[in-house]
C-alpha cells in the first residue's frame, strides 16, 4: 500500500490489491480479502477436540470485493 500511495496509482483504478484474511484495518482502507470462514473453522476445531478427533479439513473461505480490483 505504501508502494502504491508512493506512486500516485489510484487503487482499484490504476492497480490492484487483494489481501487474505480479513482484519478491521483492510476493511477501513477498502481492500479487497479472501478470508477463512473462520466461524467455521472454531466450530470444526472444538468438534475435533471434544470428539478427540483427528485429521485435515478444507475450511471455505469468503471473497470480500472492496473495489480494490
């Protein structure tokens, strides 16, 4: 973002930016995201350990268009 702003390009416009996993900073600069679904995530994650279950899970993940692109 700093490289961006030092070159005078306009973002969304003049160049591009997408970030992974969402934070309250992205959002205020208006960044486009792909996030975890990180509600699913804890809730699989507290199901692992309460199940003692072990194992690999494909968590989904949200694309949040901020016009950054």
């Amino acid at each position: 973002m700093k490289q961006i702003r030092g070159e005078k390009f306009t973002l969304g416009k003049d160049i591009g930016a997408i970030s992974y996993n969402d934070t309250p900073l992205k959002e205020l600069l208006g960044i486009t995201v792909m996030s975890t679904d990180f509600n699913v995530m804890t809730e699989t994650v507290a199901r692992m350990i309460l199940n003692k279950e072990k194992g690999q899970v494909k968590v989904p993940f949200n694309f949040i268009d901020r016009n950054s692109i």
